[in-house]
C-alpha cells in the first residue's frame, strides 16, 4: 500500500491531527479524574490496577482481528465510529456519576469498551496517515502524532487536577465528550482516499485468516519479530512500574499536585517529538510504518 501524495494531503492530515490532539486532551482528562475517583472512593491500589487491566487487555485480545477489519472498512468511517464510541462510553459515565450510581465495575466496563475502540481506532489513523502523506513526509507526521501524544501527558494530568478543584467530575466528562465531537466534526472536513486491494487481498478471506496472513508476515521477518519482542518486553516492566505512580502520588498530594507529578512523564515525548518534526524524512520502502510506531511512542505504556 503506498501513500498517495497529492497537495491537500499534509493538510488534511494537520486538520485530522487537531482534532485528534482535542480528543486525546479530553481523554487524558477524564483518564486522570477518573484514577482519582476510583483511588479516592476505594483507597484501593487494587482495584485502581484493575482498571489499567481493563483498559489494555480487551485491545489486546482483539488486536489481531482489529487490522484485519480496519482493512475492510472505510478510514474515515472507521475514526469517526470509533470516536463515537468513545463519546457514548463518556456519557454513560457523565449518567451514571449524575444520577449517583457509578460503582467500580461499571468503570471496568466502560474501560474495557472504550479500549475495543481504541483498538480500532490507532490501525485505522495509521492507515488513514498513510494515504494521506508523502512517504517523504511521514517523519514528520508521526513526530505530529508524538507530539499531540505530549501535549496530552504534560498538560492533561494538572488541568485536570486543577478543574476537579472549580467543577464537578461529570464536567470534565461533558468536556471529554465535547473533544470526541470535535474530532468528529475534523473528520468530516477531510477526504481519506482508500487503498487498492493487494494480490493477498484478492479475493476476501476470513476475518481470521486474514489475521493469519499478518502474524505470518512477522513470523517470515525474524527482525521485526526480534522488535515487537523487545517492546512487549519493554512494556512489560515499565507497566509494573507506572501503574504505581498515580496511586504513589496520590498519598501525599492533592488531585492538582498528583496531575504535576503525573505530567513530569511527558518531557521524553517533546524530546522524540521536536527532533521528528524538524526535518522531513526520506523514507525507504515498507519502513514508513516502523518508523511512525517508533516514533509515536506506542510501545511506551508509562503514560
């Protein structure tokens, strides 16, 4: 699948990445408070773990089968399903909270819907990314994307904890909804061409044989399996290690001290992000992908 270059195409993707960096701000809000309330509510380390399990293990579960149907759906309409999504999980919160019935499992759930949605949601931004720009230009894309990924860690986690100090909780989840429909509302105003069907594509197989056409492809590249083995490696001890944080945090500061310590995280991907950004570049063939998972940190759970 190539990129198809052509003169909108950078600014299409810019209009899709500010709604994406609205979106990814209202969530980072509503991640942050909803950690404090489950903390604050349960004083369980626990249970706060349990909704890191929810929000990563159903994406898990279902990545393999998520490329596979991204594949055959169109981009855009895969974004803007998967923001409403997302939208739908917030106001059931903003209900639940509203009418003063939200327990601990009814965020469980709603963590784990929203991560199906999140699952979806990243191939087809990645897909939808490389349609869009020059090959020559997807450094820079994917140093937009760390970026937008930032701006979320540094400044989400202490606006949150300043607002929890002015407005309600379920504010914050109007708030979150308002970032979903205005990256909707960026969606609408671009066109993201779809790509050709490969040979392998021609004709349709199962949703899980096509799955296994990807695990075979990674199989066949001993050193891109010798890489996702590395991150999963690496994902697996900063894991143990960030989902402490928050709660660590949270046992000597206020809401708005613990969002200043959770934001220190954020300086390594301004680092990653400025040096990606500052320069187009030239991209071999097939690494475009590689280099944009690289460099947009998604192997880095220490969010």
């Amino acid at each position: 699948m190539s990129a198809v270059g052509n003169g909108n195409g950078m600014k299409s993707f810019t209009t899709m990445w500010v709604g994406q960096l609205v979106s990814l701000l209202g969530s980072g809000l509503t991640s942050f408070a909803m950690g404090i309330w489950v903390l604050d509510h349960t004083h369980s380390v626990t249970r706060f773990t349990l909704t890191v399990v929810c929000a990563g293990l159903p994406g898990v579960l279902i990545a393999p089968l998520a490329g596979a149907l991204v594949d055959r759906t169109d981009r855009r309409t895969m974004l803007i399903l998967t923001n409403v999504g997302s939208a739908l999980c917030s106001l059931a919160l903003f209900a639940l909270l509203w009418a003063g019935r939200l327990e601990v499992w009814h965020i469980y759930l709603v963590v784990a819907c929203n991560s199906i949605f999140n699952t979806f949601q990243w191939p087809a931004l990645a897909a939808a990314i490389t349609m869009l720009v020059e090959k020559a230009k997807l450094g820079r894309a994917a140093g937009m994307l760390d970026t937008a990924n930032a701006i979320t860690t540094i400044a989400a986690p202490p606006l949150a904890g300043l607002l929890l100090a002015l407005i309600s909780i379920w504010n914050l989840l109007l708030i979150d909804v308002a970032s979903f429909l205005f990256a909707i509302g960026s969606l609408l105003l671009v066109t993201i061409p779809n790509p050709q069907a490969s040979a392998e594509g021609k004709p349709r197989k199962s949703l899980w044989r096509e799955a296994g056409v990807g695990w075979q492809f990674i199989r066949q590249r001993q050193g891109l399996l010798a890489l996702l083995t590395f991150f999963a490696a690496v994902n697996l001890v900063t894991s143990m290690c960030s989902v402490a944080v928050l709660p660590m945090a949270r046992g000597f500061a206020s809401p708005a001290g613990t969002g200043l310590v959770m934001s220190m995280t954020g300086g390594r991907y301004l680092t990653r992000s400025s040096i990606s950004t500052s320069s187009d570049l030239t991209l071999p063939p097939r690494s475009g992908g590689m280099i944009s998972k690289l460099m947009s940190g998604r192997w880095d759970c220490a969010r």
